[in-house]
C-alpha cells in the first residue's frame, strides 16, 4: 500500500518525531535527532510531499515525510538553542491553503455586491 503525506500526521517531542497514519493512529515510522539526545524542544514543518523540516533545539533537519529518512541538517552554529519558529512559502503548504481560502471567502461578498448593483442598475 502506498502511503500519501496527505494521510500522515506528524508529532515531535523529546528530540524524536513519528509519522501516525491519521485514520488509525498507527505509527509509521520514527526518527531521531542526533543532537540533543534528550530533552530536545521539536518544531514540525511540511513545506510540501518530499520535506519535512524538522528543528530540535537549534539543530534543523530535513527529512523524507513518507520514511523519515534523514536528508540533511544544520547545525545553525552561533544561532544557539530554544524552541524554533518556522516559516516557508510554497503553492503546498498550509499557509497557502489559508491565504487561498480567505481570499476566495472575500470574494464572495464583493461578486454578490456586484451583482446586486448591476441588476439595480439594469
């Protein structure tokens, strides 16, 4: 059975992120960071179906979103440790979806004043 990212939720804590089949709850697969071994504050981020971007206490990682293979990290040297924020833009990611979304709820009112106007006028 092929796995889409579509049916796959992410969860970091502890310097570790599974990937849960999102109708079952069964965990996929599982990861590591390398640095730090414990304790490690996760921030998740799915730029699209082939990164996920994964930061573990200044420490941040790409990785394969269906097997969590690890793709490449950064250490971020002089950036220091803490929780991480992430951003991207992307057609993809969630922010895009939102922003989508919003503009086309605004739409709505304005073809309908439209409408309204230019059947007034007629």
């Amino acid at each position: 059975m092929t796995t889409r990212v579509q049916s796959l939720v992410f969860v970091g804590l502890n310097s570790r992120v599974a990937a849960l089949d999102r109708f079952t709850g069964e965990r996929l697969w599982e990861w590591r960071a390398a640095k730090p071994k414990s304790g490690g504050y996760v921030s998740l981020l799915l730029l699209d179906e082939n990164q996920l971007i994964v930061s573990v206490n200044g420490y941040t990682y790409c990785l394969d979103p269906l097997t969590g293979e690890q793709r490449w990290v950064n250490e971020l040297t002089g950036f220091g440790t803490g929780v991480t924020s992430l951003a991207a833009l992307g057609q993809n990611n969630l922010q895009s979806l939102l922003l989508a979304a919003a503009a086309a709820d605004a739409a709505v009112p304005a073809a309908a004043a439209n409408t309204s106007a230019a059947t007034s006028a007629g």
